[in-house]
C-alpha cells in the first residue's frame, strides 16, 4: 500500500468532512470545497480522522489511494490556513498593478498585459515589484502564478522576468571576443 495513503488525515477543529459515496464536501473557516474520489478508494471517516482503504483487486488503487489522500490533505489545509504564492518582478520598468478584478503587468513589452483574475483567487501588490496569489485551492493558485510567470519567464543571462520569491536562476556567461 500507498505509505502516503496509510497516513490518516486529522480533521481540525472548525472544519466539517460529509462523505458520501464517492463524494467529499469539505466546509471550514475559508470556504468550502468537494472531491468526486475514484471508486476504487474507499474512505471512513472515524472520531477526527479521514481513513483509505484501496481495493485490493485493482492494479494501481494504492496508488489513487495516496492520490487521494493528498488531494484531500491539501483540501482541509486550504479550507483552515489557505495557500499563498509569491512572485518577483525583476526588470527596469517592470511592475505590477490590481484594478478591481484584474492585474496590469508592465513587462518590458509595447504593450500592458491585463491579466483577469479567475473566481476563487485573491492577488495582491504590497509593492510594485511583488505579487502574492492567495486561495483555498492549491492548484488554482500554483496554476494562476505558473500563468503569470508565463507572460515573461526569467531569462538566464541577466535574470531579467517573472520568478518565484527564493528561485534561484543559473545565469550564462555573455559571450566574448
């Protein structure tokens, strides 16, 4: 079995699990959030605790089962603290901007990229220079900074671009004569 899926979720205090069938509902301080689990995962819920018990004639249901204990970890995670993500702007010139429900990035390009920002997520700008993606959904949120990051990815000979807060960018020497 699964090492990750033979660890029981503990469910805090402030956070109510319904499961039904193969369906999850997660309802705590931040939100609420539901999985639809394979079928071949069985789960309990016992005292605080979220159990899996793969199905033992399947091939691969360890694996689902660890799968889904992730998902389901980082569910009651981002239902009780949340999930953050922060990014760096690097460049003269560059920044970034919320108006409303969308972000404004000046990237160094002829033109402003205007970024909308998708149900569920909250961006914020403490400086010019900084963007941190906040949300419930740990997907979403790696998923939204992955966008961002895509408009200008750092590039390895001055490190100019979008990076993540602590990546570190292996830079090319420039040519020489």
């Amino acid at each position: 079995m699964s090492r990750v899926a033979k660890k029981p979720i503990v469910i805090p205090a402030g956070v109510e699990v319904s499961i039904h069938g193969s369906e999850v509902k997660i309802k705590g301080p931040k939100g609420t959030m539901q999985l639809h689990s394979q079928e071949m995962v069985g789960l309990k819920k016992e005292n605080n605790e979220i159990t899996f018990v793969p199905d033992e004639k399947i091939e691969n249901s360890d694996a689902i089962a660890g799968t889904t204990r992730a998902l389901l970890g980082n569910m009651v995670t981002g239902v009780t603290k949340g999930f953050e993500r922060k990014l760096v702007l690097v460049g003269v010139g560059f920044k970034a901007q919320v108006q409303g429900k969308v972000l404004n990035l000046a990237l160094g390009f002829s033109h402003p990229i205007k970024f909308s920002i998708p149900v569920g997520i909250i961006i914020e700008t403490p400086s010019q220079t900084e963007v941190i993606i906040k949300g419930i959904d740990r997907h979403m949120v790696g998923q939204v900074a992955a966008k961002i990051r895509d408009f200008r990815p750092p590039e390895p000979y001055k490190g100019k671009g979008v990076r993540y807060d602590g990546e570190v960018i292996v830079k090319k020497e420039g040519k020489k004569k």
